[in-house]
C-alpha cells in the first residue's frame, strides 16, 4: 500500500474504512507514519484501523508476507498452526489467518476455542509444524491485541527473520485481494496431549496442597484447574469474578500480576480460604505468579525469587551436564546456583526467542517478568500453566517436610547470600529523550552507584547476538542494567544488591542492609532524565 486512500479501498474491515475515512488528515497521516513491526513477542498495538494498528487488514497481509517466507525457505505446503486468546477481535484475527494459510496451499490446525498462548507453542513441535500463530496481546490492556509467530520446534521468530517478513510485508498487494479459504477448528486432541504432558512434571509424591488461583479474566483458568487435579491436587479455590475470559478485564486497570493491586483479590482469597500458595496467571497464560504466606502475611514473590526457587527444584534432579539460562536483567542468583550443583549457566537478550536458544542440554529458563519455562523440550516458550502445576509440587514437597516456601527463600539466601533485586522506569515525555539519556550515560558514566565502584559494559559495542541497546554497571555486590523500553517512551533500569550472610541470625540484618543499598540505586535510577 502506498497511500491512505489505496488502504482504505483494499481493506476488507468496513468499520476501518469508516474509521479511516472519518480521521481528519493529521490523523490519517499518523496512522500510516510508524507501521507496527516485531518487537520481542511479535506485533503487538492498540486496535484501531490503518498499518500503525492491529487490525483485520495488518492480520491478513502480514499472514501473506508469512506465506511468501515460508515458500522462501523450501516450507511451502507445511502444517501450520493457528490460536488465539479472549481478546477483542482475536477470534475473527485467528480465523483470518487460517483461511489465508489454507488458501495458500498450507495444511491448517485450527485450535478448537480460546487457548492459553503456551498451547500453540507445544502444538507447533507436536505437530512438527513449519510455523503457528497465536493471536494475542498477553498482558497488554484491553484495547491491545498482537500477532505471535513460531517457527520449526515452537519458539519464536527471531531477527533476521522478522525484519525479513516486514519487507515481504511491504509487497503484499491489497489485503481484500488476499486469497482466503474457509477452515474447521481442530478436535480437543492437541489440549489433552498437553496437559498429560504437564502432568508428568511433578517429581514428589505429595499433593496435599490447598491452592488459591485467578485467571486475571483470561483463558488460562479452565486449563490450569484441569491441569492441576489431573497431577492430583483437587484442593483449588479461584477468585470467581476473575476466572471466566473477560476481554475487558473489569476488575483490574492492567491485566498484569506484576502490577500493583492486580492480584489483591486472589491474595485475600488465600488468607480467607487459608491457602498454602496463590498462583496468578496473565491473561495468555505464559506467564505466572506466585503468592505465598509468611511471618509478614500473604505477598506476591518476585519474578527473580520464583526463578531461584524453580531452579534449585530442578537442577535437584536434573539429567548430566543441565543449562539454565536467564536474561541480562535478571538476578545473578541463578549463576550462583547453578554452580552449587555443577550446571551450566547462560545469559541472554530479554525475551523467550533469545532464552529457548540459549543451548543444548536446556532444563529451565526464566526471566524476572515472570516468565518461567520448566520443560523446553516440549514448550519453547514460557509457559505459565507448566510452571504452576511444578510450583505446586514444589510447595506441597516443602510442607511435607515440615517448611513452608519462604523457609526456602531463608535458605537460599544462607546458601548465596541476599539478592535483592528491583526495577525503576523513568517515564519520559517524548521517546526521542530515551537516546538522549542514553547518550549522556554513555559520555560520562557514573564511577560509584550505592557505594561502590562500577565499571560500565556497553552492550552497542558487542557483536552477535547480546548486540543491543544497554548499559551494564558493575560493582561486585551492585549491579544495574540501563536499556530503553521496546514499547513506550521510558527508559528501564534493573537493579542488584548483593548482601552477605554468614548464618540464619544475620538474615534480618543483611535483608535491611541489601535494602538500603538499593533504595541508593533507586534514587541514582530516579534522576536519569
């Protein structure tokens, strides 16, 4: 498409067109100045008409551009599969694809109803398929939706590839001359391979737990339940006004676990139902959260504490020579583990595309925005269903040894010391200021952050595939991760506290100390613009 006018007469959508057609002309021009592209988890935007928005047109000719990549590449003809979430639009999206898929000579799987994002991943290597496409906007707010892409064995498209299919994109002609053939959904089938798998996850024999779940209004509630009673803990309490799929997720502002307030209603279940864990999914279901109950009360875990947990978990079991992987704004915890029990350890870019590459003998990877995948070899992706039910057997092997789950949290930090961790965004007015601030850390980077002194790791400067957009400031027991966001204009910062612990009696005192060196990071992080 080359002007507004030749989008508008192309596209299939006739609530765009008249959406289009009643912008005035500054805003017509802005819908077409910034095409949607593929950030870390496919497109992702506001739903609205035009190429800048996730729309029925943006579907259908990016869905073509795909078909051109796959013949591209000798996959023509191959299986692909298609899913969705409960969002708006996302049904009519999903069935989109699919039809341009099977007019163009694909085999299609047609996911049988709204499904968590995980789903699509396993059918995809289940299948043996050449791509899948999930239709979704996870955790994003209800007037979000997005396109995920998978390619051979189930994860996500990476560079160059993306940049490759932007290009083809550009060459689609317009999107109501994109061939479409009708498609019938796919039986149950794919939903019960994947929850036997699942089910096989637990490595304890105990399942006396009593669980409080909510589904945050999206469609991972019905799976995880089924997935939990069938690994055999029947003890399961869900926040009922959050638990059928909601495309406008009334009780919360962001459907995210993360946010502050979203997960107030499953917490106070949890105390009134006295629970022994919480478990949040995200609207999608990839990703998790986990609350639990200590001498302070009910509180969410961290992202980076969840990963530590799950990862000693695991490597307690683990095949010969097991890799761990994690991201550059993650905790350092995990290195230290993964050393006490002789495992290999890696570091990647954020997202799962760079976390389920990170190498042969992969057991566990996770990133500190909960985000945890407890079986890549079936799942190359986070999976927050997964990751619920191995929480849950860890949980009910810890109270069945007479500890709860913050006792482990005491023991690792006896083990490896404290590891306090936070995040600060600073929200900037426009996003050309993000190359500002990053420009002016880069011309004189701080020599001493809380304390200690840092030397700077400017990722722009490496080669391959840890090359982006980040600072790394280093000081043995600090550490903080400077990187523009990919999605708004604000720059994020990741911050690190190391604290000694020389015995249980000192916990109390290195907690408080690890804090107040990263409140110090904090006001640093706080006066970046």
């Amino acid at each position: 498409m080359t002007t507004p006018q030749e989008w508008i007469a192309g596209d299939p959508d006739p609530r765009d067109r008249a959406e289009l057609l009643a912008l005035p002309d500054d805003d017509l021009a802005t819908r077409f100045e910034h095409p949607l592209a593929f950030g870390t988890a496919g497109l992702r935007g506001q739903m609205c008409a035009g190429p800048s928005g996730m729309n029925l047109a943006v579907v259908i000719r990016t869905t073509a551009a795909v078909v051109e990549w796959l013949r591209g590449r000798c996959l023509g003809g191959g299986r692909v599969v298609v899913g969705h979430d409960a969002r708006h639009k996302s049904a009519e999206f999903a069935s989109a694809a699919a039809e341009v898929f099977a007019a163009a000579g694909f085999p299609v799987t047609f996911l049988p109803a709204a499904l968590p994002t995980p789903i699509t991943s396993f059918a995809v290597k289940r299948l043996d398929a050449v791509a899948g496409v999930q239709i979704t906007a996870s955790h994003n707010p209800a007037t979000d939706n997005g396109y995920k892409l998978y390619v051979t064995g189930g994860a996500q498209l990476v560079s160059p590839a993306d940049r490759e299919i932007e290009q083809l994109t550009r060459l689609v002609g317009p999107a109501n001359a994109v061939p479409r053939s009708s498609v019938t959904r796919s039986g149950q089938d794919l939903v019960g391979q994947y929850l036997s798998r699942v089910t096989e996850l637990p490595r304890g024999s105990v399942r006396r737990l009593r669980i409080a779940v909510t589904a945050m209004h999206g469609v991972g509630g019905e799976v995880l339940v089924s997935a939990l009673r069938r690994a055999g803990f029947t003890d399961v309490h869900v926040v009922e006004e959050q638990f059928a799929p909601n495309p406008d997720f009334p009780t919360v502002a962001y459907p995210n676990p993360e946010e502050l307030g979203a997960t107030d209603r499953l917490l106070g279940m949890a105390a009134e139902v006295n629970a022994d864990i919480a478990i949040a999914l995200d609207p999608d279901a990839d990703r998790c959260a986990f609350g639990i109950s200590g001498p302070s009360g009910w509180r969410m875990l961290t992202g980076d504490e969840t990963g530590a947990l799950l990862a000693d978990y695991i490597l307690g079991a683990a095949p010969a020579d097991p890799l761990v992987a994690t991201t550059i704004v993650s905790s350092r915890l995990l290195a230290a583990i993964a050393e006490s029990h002789g495992a290999r350890y890696a570091e990647t870019l954020t997202g799962f595309k760079w976390l389920v590459r990170a190498g042969p003998g992969l057991v566990y990877a996770y990133e500190e925005a909960i985000g945890h995948c407890v079986d890549p070899a079936f799942v190359r992706d986070k999976d927050g269903i997964s990751a619920s039910v191995l929480m849950a057997d860890l949980a009910a092997t810890t109270l069945a040894g007479g500890k709860h789950v913050h006792d482990l949290l005491d023991d690792l930090a006896v083990r490896f010391g404290v590891y306090a961790t936070g995040q600060f965004s600073r929200h900037l007015s426009r996003a050309d200021e993000i190359s500002t601030v990053m420009a002016r850390l880069r011309a004189d980077p701080p020599k001493v952050l809380a304390g200690a002194s840092v030397s700077c790791d400017d990722y722009l400067e490496r080669r391959g595939p840890m090359h982006t957009d980040a600072l790394v400031f280093n000081g043995g027991n600090i550490r903080m991760v400077v990187r523009p966001s990919g999605t708004e204009p604000k720059v994020k910062c990741y911050l690190e506290v190391i604290e000694p612990v020389a015995d249980r009696a000192d916990l109390a005192r290195a907690r408080t100390a690890a804090e107040a060196r990263l409140s110090e990071l904090r006001e640093f992080a706080g006066a970046l613009a």
